[in-house]
C-alpha cells in the first residue's frame, strides 16, 4: 500500500513539473462549435450547401491535426427556417452544449432572432449566408456577417446593370423576408440614383409554387429588367412560369444574390436559365489557384460544383477556426475580439471584417450560359 | 388590362381544376364513410411521388406515370381504408380528424425520410409546348390538367349515376342502415370509395407535380384548400364542390393579380368566413343529393 502510495505523489509531482510548459488556453478535447442551420422545410437545399462547406472545412482542419491537437466538434440544429426555432436551437447550443462559437443561420430573420441571444450570452454568432443590411447596423458586437450583404451587392451591379447593359426600367419580384424586402430596398435606392425607373414590386411567400398571378401582372408592365430575390427552389418557379407566358422576349433576368446560381437551380429550369445575370461573391469557375483547389476538393466529396453557399460555410467555418488559433483560447470573448481582426484568404480572395463587423470581399458579374456560370466583369472591390 | 383578367381567370379557372380533383376525393370519403380525411393531402403527395418515380426509375411517358400513379394509390387507398379508417366509421368525427391527422404527420414524414426534402419535378415534355390566343399564353401543360380533369370528373359522375356501384355509394350515404338491409356489401364500396379518392387525389399530385414541384411537405395546404372548397361546396354534391372549386381557383387568382399577392392563400379562407356568415347553408345550399 504505501510503495503505491508513494507511486501517486511522484505521478502527481511529474504532473505539477509538466503542468506550465504544457500549459495552453485550449483546454485539451473536442473544440465544440455550433451550427444552426435549416436542414427541413423549405430552405432545407440550400442550408444543407452550406452545411457541406462547414462540414468540408471542420473535416479538413481535423485531418490536418486540427487546432493544436484539439479536434473540432460540430453540434448542428435544424432551425428549419423559422425564427422561433432558431432561437430554441441557439438557446440549446449556448445554454447546455456550452459551445465556443455559433454559426449561423439561413434566412436574415432567424439570424436577427439568434442575435440578441448570443449578445446576451456574449458568444459570437457568425452568419455565413443571412443578406440583410441590418444585422450589422444594431451595433451588436457579437454578431458577425461572413459574406458579402445586399447594399455591397446592390453597388456593384446596378452600377453594371444600368450602365453597361442599359436598363432603366426595373421590376422586382422578392421573396417576403427581411432578406427580400431589404434587397429591394437597397437596389430601389441604387437604381433611382443611377437614373433608372421601378415599375413594378410584387413579394411572395417562402415556399409559394404559383406564381401566375404576378407573372401576369408582370406583363402589363413596361419593365427590361427583372430583377428577383429569393432562394433556388422558388425562383426556379417564378423562371419557369416566366417562360410559359412568354416573358423572356421582353425583359433580361437578373438575380443580383444569386440564389439561382447553382447546378440544381439549371437542373430544375435546364436552358430557361441561359441569360440570368448577377453578381456572386464566388462561382465555380474562378480561376485562382485557391478556388480550384477548393472547387476539385469540393467536386471530390459531394459530386458537385461548389456554389457560393457551400463557399461561404467553408470559409466562416475555417474563420472561427482561425480565430480559435489566434486567440489561443476556447473562449467565446477572446475568440470574437480575435474574429474582428481576422485577415483571411480563402477560395474566394482576400477577406476582413470592417468596424460594423461585416465582411469585405469582392464581387463578380455573373452570366449563366448553357449551364455554366461566366464571369462578365470583376473582380469589383466592394470598398 | 382585358388581357390580364383573361389571362387571370384562366390561370385561375386551371388550377380550379387541381382542387376539384383533390376535394372530390375528400367529399366522397366524407359523404359515404362519414370521416373527415386530413391525410387526403398525402395521398395526393404520394401519388405525385409515385409518378415522378415512374417516369425517372421506368422511363414511363407522362399519361403512363399518370396511370400507374392512380392505380398505385388507389390500391394504397384501399389498404388504408381497410387497415386505420375501418374500425372508426360510425365514431364520432373527431375520432377520423385526430387518427386521420396522425397518418398525415406520420406520412408527410417518412415520405421526408425516405424521399428527401430535395424538390423535384415530373417531366412531362409538355411545358415547352405553348399557346398563344388573344393575347392570352397557355401551356400544353396546363392544358392537359384542363382537358384530364374534365374528363376525370366525367367519369366520376357516370360512374356514381349509373353503375350498380355507384348507386351502391349514394344509397350508402342516403342511411347506412337501410343500404345495409338492402343486402349492399358497405365494407365493399367503404374499399372502392377510398379507392377513388386516392386514385383523384395522385391524378391531381402528377398534375400539380409537373406544373409546379413534388416534395414531401405539398401535401399539407392542399388539404386545408379542399375542405374549404367542399364546405363551400355543400358536402357530397359533385356540382357543387366543382363549382365551389373554380371560384376558389379564381379568387386565389384575381385576388392575388389584382388585390395583393403576398395574401394569396388567405382569399379562399376568407371567402369560407364570408359564407358562414351569409350563407351557413352552403353555396348550393340545402340537404347534400
């Protein structure tokens, strides 16, 4: 008894000696972090892209030894694209799974629910998706936004779309969100700025399939543009039924946040699709080294090209990641002042986050044709 | 401005015709079985599975995949009726709403499991095809849904009119009892009458799935659009649930061309409160034929 006895206090004596030069704010074991994501209803397409990104980006940093020899844990809950819910699925990962850092949601409504949870918590929320201006005007600190938002995209295109490519007669036909109806808002602006006219503003609900009544309306109409926002499944109804009434020789579709630019998107309206221009923060075929490595890893795990979801879950996943490293801590705090200073470079360039927390990136012109997405102009600086 | 109320009364008058297939369906279950049938909608879901599975697995053109479907779902129909529906007829509604609403939830969410939320749609190689009248555009798609609806309806209603079968049915829903000593096999015709209903409801699934979309979740509105339109119909009255169904088409048309889009869905449901309040007897009113 006492020789073991004797074997436990030099253990512990070893252990004390080793205790400081091991020492590390990283806590030894899994890192968890949360995703709040829609992977039912509606959204459930597109928040499962997105979630591809994440999970590629969580994967390949645990391959690589993940963050100093600490795996990173991914706890997902579905919001399935109700606000309510995101909050509960928030709430759950903060409050009980007690997670570093929350990425997070879809839609700019369940992120504006989830914001003053996570303040209140004060542990950074990032979205990797949500559009709307406003969730990085409330001054809250700890939300960020990984991608670019409607008023950045608005500049860029418009500024293309009635210059260059002459029109000046818009139309618009938004889904009804905060994402819709501050879309439109911030390309009205732009659009009037630059000497254009809106002749037309129809909202519909998420997850609406018929969309006659608009279309016909639409038609009555002296617009060249239409100008659309929403996700991939509804849209491709509002190209299709479109098409059917014989719209497409009168106006040019433009879908300025892409949500059409994807391959289930071409597969869901085949040719309908060709001539829809936009801007994206990323398509498949851009040509940097960094994107094609991303796209043919992409292409490798899922059998598809990568669109610019997928892109924006990878790149917010590998900045948390980053941040945990900077910050050499698992604490929410010390991760998001590490977050706000981040300067990242991933597949789809250069990125930081500005005073307001939103994240500066540049965008390109976009053209589908024949199924594949072109760049017309860009890289255009969003500064 | 003529031209956009055309076109909107015809959109509206076509996609009447999707609700008069679902809710015939629902009115027969109601008016012979006497339960009110809150998984119609999955039938309908099923049944535009069930096509889309034909022409994307078999290859099968689309009235083929339209015909396996029907037959599919009305044999499916049947096992139902036989195995969750027949041992509460006669209970009070509220046995039928509850059970019926636990098959849906349960079915809208295996038909997720199994089928993912995934949209896809059934191709029918007839939306390229289109018309152009007066101004007025139309596709062959939307023409076949027309054109298979009435003749669908048709059917219906010869074979409720004249069939042993069919007079069967409306003695059944005259007084159970008295069909009953009349030496009618009620069990029989509780099976066909289901059978029926789900055959409609999957020709209404294809229809709507190659017009718009399949998914597991399109089953649910529907169901609520169709006991709106047979409340608003009278129960049990085909002309009156085919009347009641393009109006329903026309409102949700008009109302969202002309009124607001965003509220689409919310015409049908105020038109049923402005009947209770005007007319409790129903659009046709009276006692069902």
């Amino acid at each position: 008894m006492k020789g073991k006895n004797w074997i436990i206090l030099v253990a512990m004596a070893l252990l004390l000696t080793f205790v400081p030069s091991v020492y590390a704010a990283i806590p030894t074991g899994a890192i968890k972090i949360g995703v709040v994501m829609p992977t039912s209803g509606t959204l459930a397409y597109d928040g499962g892209l997105a979630l591809n990104g994440i999970k590629m980006a969580v994967d390949e940093i645990n391959k690589a030894g993940g963050i100093k020899g600490n795996k990173l844990e991914l706890l997902i809950e579905d919001s399935a694209g109700v606000p309510a819910t995101a909050v509960a699925a928030i709430e759950k990962l903060i409050g009980m799974s007690k997670v570093s850092a929350v990425i997070g949601d879809f839609g700019s409504s369940c992120t504006l629910a989830m914001m003053d949870v996570a303040q209140r918590a004060q542990v950074p929320l990032i979205t990797p998706i949500s559009l709307a201006p406003k969730i990085t005007e409330q001054g809250n600190i700890w939300t960020f936004r990984g991608c670019d938002n409607s008023e950045m995209i608005a500049k860029a295109f418009t500024k293309w779309a009635v210059k260059t490519k002459k029109l000046d007669k818009w139309a618009f036909i938004a889904v009804n969100t905060d994402y819709g109806r501050g879309s439109v808002e911030a390309f009205k602006k732009k659009v009037t700025e630059l000497g254009g006219e809106v002749v037309f503003t129809e909202y519909f609900q998420q997850g609406e399939t018929d969309y006659y009544p608009i279309i016909t309306k639409l038609k009555a109409t002296k617009a060249n543009g239409l100008c659309m926002f929403g996700e991939t499944v509804d849209l491709s109804r509002v190209v299709n039924q479109f098409y059917e009434m014989g719209l497409n020789e009168k106006m040019t579709l433009m879908d300025p946040t892409s949500g059409t630019f994807n391959p289930k998107f071409i597969e869901l309206v085949k040719d309908k699709a060709n001539g829809i221009v936009g801007a994206s923060r990323f398509v498949a075929s851009i040509k940097t080294p960094a994107a094609k490595k991303f796209v043919s890893d992409y292409r490798k795990r899922y059998g598809v090209d990568p669109e610019k979801y997928a892109q924006a879950g990878y790149d917010v996943a590998r900045m948390v990641a980053m941040a945990i490293t900077k910050a050499d801590s698992t604490e929410p705090a010390k991760i998001r002042e590490a977050l706000s200073k981040i300067s990242y470079k991933g597949p789809q360039g250069k990125a930081h986050f500005d005073e307001k927390n939103q994240l500066i990136i540049d965008e390109y012109i976009i053209a589908i044709k024949d199924g594949a997405f072109q760049i017309v102009a860009g890289p255009i600086s969003a500064e | 401005m003529f031209t956009v109320f055309l076109q909107q009364s015809l959109n509206g008058v076509i996609l009447g015709c999707i609700y008069a297939l679902t809710a015939l369906g629902l009115s027969l279950v109601f008016g012979i079985l006497e339960v009110a049938n809150f998984a119609h909608g999955e039938l309908y879901m099923l049944g535009a599975f069930m096509a889309l599975f034909s022409t994307k697995l078999l290859g099968a053109p689309f009235f083929l995949a339209l015909l396996i479907s029907m037959v599919i779902m009305a044999i499916f129909g049947a096992i139902i009726e036989r195995g969750v529906f027949r041992p509460i007829v006669g209970k009070p509604m509220i046995n039928s709403m509850l059970l019926s609403f636990g098959l849906s939830t349960a079915l809208a969410n295996l038909a997720l499991f199994f089928f993912k939320a995934d949209p896809r749609k059934i191709d029918s190689g007839l939306a390229e095809i289109r018309f152009r009248f007066f101004g007025l555009h139309v596709t062959a798609e939307r023409l076949v849904v027309l054109v298979l609806s009435v003749i669908l309806v048709a059917l219906l209603a010869w074979f409720i009119q004249y069939t042993k079968t069919g007079k069967a049915m409306r003695a059944i829903s005259q007084d159970r009892v008295a069909a009953q000593l009349a030496g009618i096999n009620i069990r029989r015709i509780y099976s066909v009458t289901f059978a029926i209903s789900g055959a409609l409801a999957a020709a209404a699934g294809t229809m709507v799935g190659a017009i718009f979309f399949v998914s597991p979740e399109m089953g649910f509105s529907v169901v609520l659009k169709s006991f709106v339109v047979i409340i608003l119909g009278g129960f049990g009255s085909i002309r009156g649930v085919i009347f009641a169904a393009i109006i329903i088409g026309l409102a949700e048309s008009l109302g969202g061309g002309f009124i607001n889009y965003s509220y689409k869905d919310a015409y049908p449901f105020l038109l049923l409160v402005l009947l209770f309040m005007l007319r409790p007897q129903g659009l046709i009113g009276g006692k069902r034929s």
